[in-house]
C-alpha cells in the first residue's frame, strides 16, 4: 500500500529521534542527563490543579470551539500586563502553539506558497509546513552573531511572489535569541512593504535575562493587521501536558477564518481550559523565581562550554535552549556515540544534533542543542560529563 508524499517528506524529530539509544543506555544502567527536550522541571502553578479540583459538573460536554469564555477573558487580562490589547472574538483556543501554527499556516497560505524563517528554527515548523503543503524558505543566522538577524537586504531577496509570511520564535527555540527593538522594527517593515503576515511565536516571553527589554511584534501599531500570535501555557506555567495554546489577532476577518478550523476539529478539552484560566490567579513571584532559576542555569552551560576548547557558544539571553558550535564534523554521530559506546562514572548525556533545525542541507552538522531543563547540580554534572566525551570522541576520530 502506498503512502502520502507529504508524510513520507516529513522528518522525524531531531529532538526524539536518538530516544531509542537513549532508552537501550538505561537498560544497561547507565544514567542519561536529558539535555535534547524543552521539558521544564519546575512545578506547574497549584492555581492549576486548583482549578481542577473544583471542578464539580456531572456531565463533562463540549466547550465552545473558540474556547471557554472565562479563560479568554484571563488571556485579555494577561495580555494587558504586556501592554496588549485584545478582544474576546481576536483569540482563539488551541490544542497548544502547535495547533496555532498549522491553523495559521492553513489560514493564509495556499498550497504550495512560502513561509521565510530564519534558521536555525523550531524544527517542527517543518512538520507544520508539511501538513499544510507550505514550503520553508530559509535565511541562515550565525552561532557567532548570537544569531540576531542578517541586514535587511538578505531577508527580502528570499521573498517571492509565493511568500505568505514571516515565522519566527522571539525568544528563540533553538538559540535562545531574544531579538531587539529594531530588528522587530525592521521584520515590520519587511511585511508592509511587501505585503506580508507576520507569525510570532512569543511563548517564551517571559524567559527574557541579562535585564534586557523584551519587544512583541504586536508593539508594531501600524502592521497590527498583518502580526498573528502565537503562544502557550506550556512553557511560562511549565504545563506542556495540559496542550492549552492560542491563534490570536488583531485582523477580524483572519481570525473569522481561523474559527472554521476550530469548528472542524470541535474543541480543545474543557477541564483544562478551565484550569488554564484560574493560571491568572498565579503570583507575580512565581515568574520572578522562575526566571531567576532559569538565568542561572542558563549561566552554568555558557560557562561550561565556555571553558572547553574549539566551541563556539555565544551567551543566550532568552529561553531555556542553547546551540553550540562544537570542534568535530558530525554532531549526529557524536550525540548517537555518547548513549551507545560511551558513560562516565556509568552516566551520560543526551542532546539533540541540531542539523535537523535547520532547512538548508549541510548547515548545523557540528552543532548540538541543549535545553537547560533540569537542576543545577545536574546540569553541572552533564555538561562535565559531555566534556570528557567530547575529548574522547576527539581523540578516536582525529
């Protein structure tokens, strides 16, 4: 029986992908830091479970397709912190920021139109442009440019007549980017000019450090018609298992279309809307212990990777990812070898290759992603780890 050419040209997660190594080291009772998924370790708000718990309907029914009224209404009030002005009928309730890019893409592309990003990128941007039939055009930034954007000229010569939007994640995943004001300004420009959306995936706002000053593309006034957000609970409530996400804009008439898809797949589940909703209720020094945390953590593998020789690492300002340029010629074959031929002291590391986060062939073979995820005894103990391993696995493919 055949398949489709669209699963068949969809790539498996460069994050899961080494799973099975990882799985087959534990067997043998080797320990494995995971380094390779934006899972965080910190509680979820109790304002959650909360919310759960009181949870007392005898019959559990459908929610509206575009969400429950009272978690769009704790969306508005949170917005507002952040200087954002929305109205109930321009957000709409996802199954995650996941289902928030396909909708968009679905939204406003036809088959076969482009979407430019700047690589390295969320790899399942791929899978969402896939599902949609869209193509990924991408523009390279460079590990030692922290990657911030390129001048504006090598943006725009990727745009065609085919080319739908800008997608891009601010901070960034995989490279922790926090992009400033003016290059914001400029993707802004970009879009009017050419008549362009702009899909911004802002989910890791609130992971902004080194006390710098976070820009959301809806800051831009005068293309607010043309800005889609992106976001999610997943990450600033550390809830990624309650998939609660959302599609929002200013544009009525997109937003007016999105509701279809919405209607098409019925609702997101309704418990954990309703528990989402009461996460406004969660103290102002929850963010504030989180972030504190996360910098600190963030500092332990700048540090670390600072300190072994040949890699190249600018300092992330945003997120909990980092990318690393390491002194070998294939990460794929060295993140595979540290779970299936290498431990010390019976541990290990796992970490994600980072060509898969990339759309050009060739680019990102020498460089790993790591999250910064876990504690920071463990991270220390992991990346010391991954220094004896990268010296050894040095040392056997001189």
């Amino acid at each position: 029986m055949k398949l489709s050419k669209r699963i068949l040209d969809m790539q498996f997660s460069p994050i899961r992908k080494l799973a099975p190594y990882a799985e087959e080291a534990k067997k043998k009772g080797t320990e494995v830091y995971h380094l390779n998924i934006g899972q965080p370790d910190i509680a979820t708000p109790d304002t959650f479970f909360e919310a759960i718990s009181d949870f007392k309907e005898s019959v559990l029914k459908y929610a509206d397709s575009h969400g429950v009224s009272v978690l769009l209404e704790s969306f508005i009030k949170y917005y507002k912190e952040w200087d954002i002005e929305f109205e109930k009928n321009e957000i709409m309730v996802t199954s995650g920021g996941s289902e928030a890019i396909l909708f968009a893409l679905m939204a406003i592309c036809n088959v076969g139109d482009e979407v430019i990003i700047p690589e390295p990128f969320y790899t399942n941007y791929n899978g969402f442009a896939e599902a949609a039939g869209v193509n990924i055009v991408p523009f390279l930034t460079k590990a030692e440019d922290g990657f911030h954007l390129p001048k504006k000229e090598e943006i725009v010569g990727k745009i065609t007549e085919k080319t739908r939007a800008i997608l891009l994640s601010n901070p960034g995943n995989p490279t922790g980017v926090v992009y400033t004001y003016e290059e914001i300004r400029m993707l802004a420009d970009i879009a009017k000019e050419h008549n362009i959306y702009i899909i911004a995936d802002e989910v890791y706002r609130e992971f902004v450090y080194d006390n710098l000053k976070y820009t959301s593309a809806l800051y831009m006034t005068d293309v607010l018609d043309r800005v889609i957000l992106i976001d999610s609970i997943s990450k600033r409530y550390s809830a990624c298992g309650a998939r609660i996400g959302l599609v929002a804009s200013k544009n009525k008439e997109l937003m007016n279309q999105i509701l279809k898809l919405c209607q098409s797949r019925l609702c997101v589940p309704t418990i954990e809307q309703l528990a989402a909703a009461n996460l406004i209720n969660t103290p102002k020094s929850y963010f504030n212990e989180v972030k504190a945390e996360y910098e600190q953590r963030r500092n332990i593998l700048y540090e670390a990777f600072s300190n072994i020789p040949g890699v190249i690492c600018e300092k992330p300002t945003g997120a909990f990812y980092i990318v690393a340029k390491l002194p070998i010629n294939d990460a794929d074959d060295f993140s595979k070898w540290i779970l299936t031929d290498f431990n010390h002291n019976n541990k290990t590391v796992m970490v994600a290759p980072a060509a898969g986060f990339y759309a050009t062939e060739g680019l990102g073979k020498n460089e790993i992603r790591l999250s910064y995820c876990l504690n920071c005894d463990d991270l220390r103990d992991a990346m010391e780890i991954l220094a004896i391993a990268l010296k050894e696995y040095m040392k056997l493919n001189r």
